[in-house]
C-alpha cells in the first residue's frame, strides 16, 4: 500500500469511530469520495480535526 502523506488519497488511514462522532469536524469533499460505500461512522483520519472526545477502532 502506499501513503498519501494526509493528502486524504490513498485511504489506508480510515478509522471507525464508537463514539464521540459529535466531537469530529464534517466530512471532507475527499472524504466523501473515498468512504461513500463504507459505514457512516468511518472517517480518514488525515482529513478529520477532532474536537473533544473520541473512541476510535484503527483498521476496522
């Protein structure tokens, strides 16, 4: 796999959120891309800004 260095590209940083999705900034334009057919609560974790609490499962 490569590494798009945050550039939200490659996807191999995608994450699955338990809790705290309230705390998360909205979905990127390239986020959309990339996870439109994975679960609500995935997100790139190069692309979001967290803003207070937050349970993440990494490679899910």
């Amino acid at each position: 796999m490569m590494n798009c260095g945050g550039a939200g590209q490659c996807g191999t940083c995608i994450v699955e959120i338990t809790e705290g999705m309230e705390n998360l900034s909205p979905l990127t334009d390239v986020e959309s891309k990339i996870l439109k057919k994975k679960p609500d609560n995935y997100r790139l974790a190069c692309q979001t800004l967290v803003n207070g609490s937050v349970s993440v499962v990494t490679k899910p």
